[in-house]
C-alpha cells in the first residue's frame, strides 16, 4: 500500500463528507431550533464551518 492509492479524490470526498456533515447538520439544528444558542456553540459552528 502507498500513500498515493489513499490520497485521492475520491477518498477526498468520503473524508470531507464524514467530518463536515455532522458539522453541517449541527449547525442546521441550532439555527433552526427556537432556542438560543450559546457562545462555545455559536463559536464551534464557525470553527467546523472554516476548516470545512
């Protein structure tokens, strides 16, 4: 095994998909909840959302 059959586009894909969508289904629910959320949310959802 070599790091270029890992390095991929498609692997790329999975990884992005697995770490930024329960970010983005996090962020989803806290702005769409009636309930205010709180400043370490509000700071985690703009953490997640840079590095994705």
């Amino acid at each position: 095994m070599t790091k270029d059959k890992f390095l991929t586009a498609r692997w790329n894909n999975w990884l992005t998909l697995a770490f930024g969508l329960p970010a983005l289904i996090f962020g989803i629910i806290a702005l769409t909840t009636f309930t205010a959320i709180g400043w370490p949310s509000f700071a985690g959802i703009v953490v997640l959302g840079a590095f994705y």
